[in-house]
C-alpha cells in the first residue's frame, strides 16, 4: 500500500473535550491534513519535546527513549496503519542495526516517541482519503477550527479529564514567569496550556 509521509503541524487545548488536545498531522508538500483527539499526558509529551522543554526528571516517553538506546534500538519511522471506529492504530518499526520489529502502539504515544527519536510519520493513503481535510487557505486558519474537525474525524481512547484555566487576562511576561513555575514544579499540563495561549499571543 502507497504510505503518506506527515509532519506535525499543530496541537492545542481541546474546546469541545475536556482534558484533551487536538493534534493535526499534515501532509508532506500536501494540503491534505489529518486531525486527531488525543489525551492530555501524550498532548504534553509530544509539546515538551518540540519546545524543547527540559523536565527536572525523564517523562515516560523519555525514560522509553533512554532504555531503547541503552540497548542499540532506534525507531527508523511510525506507521498509522488503521482507523476503525473513529480510532486510529500505529505501529513503531524499530531496529537494533540488524533486526527488524515492530510494535503496536497508540498513535500519540508512536508521535511523543517519534519527536523524541526523529524519526519520519506515516499513514496509508486510504487512511488520509478517508479521514483527512483538504486545506484551502493556510494552516492558522485551519488550526483556529482544527478541535471541531478533529472530534469528528477520529480520536483515541480518553479518559482524563482535567478541568481548563484562563489565561486570557494575563500579560505575556505574567505567562512566561507562569510557564518557568510550571516546568519548574512539573506540571508539565498547565505548561503546555500556558504554550499554547503564548503561541496565540504571538501570531496577532
């Protein structure tokens, strides 16, 4: 089957789902993009990497990461390889240098690990025809409506359920001092929220 390399391309605080986040995969040198609902643990494994964020102790992906590399194993790519019932299903293909394995796992946990490894995202073809958006305009405007889009296209199993905070009314310094005490105390959930009302702050 014809595989669709992705990118990450956006991830914010759920409107519509308490506790959770949407995650946008795009299509690489497409307009095609793939929304999906996932849980708030793996929305801030998958922010803390790509900020570069530096957690006082390893988060469960990383100490993954750790343990995989202490024994030679990399992960070469992620495959998103089904979608069922709104659900979608990956795979790791890993590698000691001479085998080949891979592992079933949720698809947030496959992205946290695939931005700590560097490795390449893929989906079938029949997976972003079925399940994808086709973008018109550019992607702030698609990612302002993206949470709607992403709780009727597909999600993962939730179960958090974590009550959300307004930020709105504070300045961006009062925010940066909020997201270093944040970080600092390891609430690594108030930390990405904090991200996510900064990174609006700073594309007006």
């Amino acid at each position: 089957m014809k595989k669709v390399k992705l990118d990450i391309i956006g991830l914010s605080y759920s409107q519509t789902q308490s506790g959770a986040y949407a995650l946008v995969l795009g299509e690489v040198n497409g307009r095609r993009r793939l929304p999906i609902i996932i849980g708030a643990f793996e929305a801030q494994a998958i922010a803390i990497e790509i900020e570069k964020m530096t957690p006082s102790r390893p988060l469960t992906h990383d100490l993954f990461k750790s343990f995989a590399q202490a024994y030679q194993i990399q992960i070469q790519e992620i495959l998103i390889y089904n979608l069922v019932d709104g659900v979608f299903f990956a795979k790791l293909i890993c590698t000691d240098g001479q085998n080949v394995r891979e592992i079933d796992a949720r698809t947030s946990d496959a992205i946290a690990l695939a931005v700590r490894f560097k490795a390449a995202i893929y989906t079938y073809e029949f997976i972003i025809s079925s399940a994808g958006i086709v973008i018109e305009g550019n992607d702030l405007l698609f990612l302002e409506n993206m949470d709607s889009m992403a709780k009727e296209k597909g999600s993962e199993d939730i179960s958090t359920s974590i009550p959300g905070t307004n930020y709105k009314s504070l300045s961006v310094e009062e925010l940066q001092q909020k997201l270093q005490e944040a970080i600092t105390d390891e609430a690594y959930e108030k930390a990405a929220r904090i991200r996510d009302e900064l990174n609006k702050r700073n594309t007006l």
